[in-house]
C-alpha cells in the first residue's frame, strides 16, 4: 500500500512539460514555451506574474484616480471661469488648432507603421514565450485595479 503512495508520489506531473506535449498548445504558443518557463516552477511563474501584476494594476489605479481628477478639476475650473467671465475663449482659434494637431497625428500615424508592428510582433512573441507568468500578470492586474 505505501509503495503504491510513493510510486504517485514519484508520478508528479509537470504542467510546463504536459501543455508542451498537446497539439493544442503548439499550435497556439509553437514548440518553444520560453527560457522562463525552463527556469521556473509553474506556481513560481504564476505567483511572480501576479504579484507583479497587481503591483501595477494598483498603481494604474491610484494614478488613473489621480489624473482623472486634476483633468476633470481642470476643466470644471475653465468652464467656472468663462462662465464668470474670467476669461475668453476664442473657439475658432480653437478649433483651428484641433485641425492642425489632427494632421500632424494623420502624418506621424502613417510614418509610425513599422516600428508599431515590431513592437506588437515582440510583444507577442514574449506572450507565447511566457505565458504563464503573462497570465499570472493579467489576473494580477485586474485584481490590482478591482482592490
């Protein structure tokens, strides 16, 4: 009976290895899961990712909060003003200058393609190395922004 518990015990399967071996994950994430999967225990991976990932999602948070409110201060405090008189706007002027900056966005835009595309091809390959400190991050990140 004891030799039956070790012989489980010895059993112990590594999930890295055991998604490797599914056509489903070589389909998706392609033969080579990444260095840091290699070096890292899958809970080691996903604890790093999460723990990571909600440092950053509550970061994101509290300055979104932060930003938020100074725009919409700011803008409340404008508004306060021209309608007390404070100040003039001079909406053509305003909108001339959105026009302008519009083609100047439309102009960078077109010379940024490549550059953008290498970087969403990077971005992707580190996802498929490093799925699973990538997925520990995400779930970390939403619970960073929830708490």
């Amino acid at each position: 009976m004891e030799k039956r518990r070790e012989d489980q015990r010895d059993r112990v399967v590594d999930l890295t290895e055991y998604a490797k071996r599914q056509r489903w994950w070589n389909r998706l994430f392609g033969t080579n899961s990444g260095p840091v999967a290699e070096k890292y225990s899958v809970a080691t991976q996903i604890a790093i990712g999460g723990a990571s990932g909600w440092c950053a999602g509550y970061l994101f948070q509290k300055v979104g909060k932060v930003a938020a409110t100074a725009v919409g201060g700011g803008l409340l405090l404008l508004q306060i003003a021209n309608n007390s008189g404070y100040i003039q706007v001079d909406w053509k002027r305003v909108e001339k200058d959105v026009n302008k900056a519009k083609k100047q966005l439309k102009k960078s835009t077109n010379q940024a393609g490549p550059e953008l595309n290498t970087f969403v091809e990077k971005s992707t390959e580190f996802v498929k190395k490093n799925i699973v400190v990538t997925s520990g991050f995400i779930g970390g990140f939403l619970l960073g922004l929830a708490s």
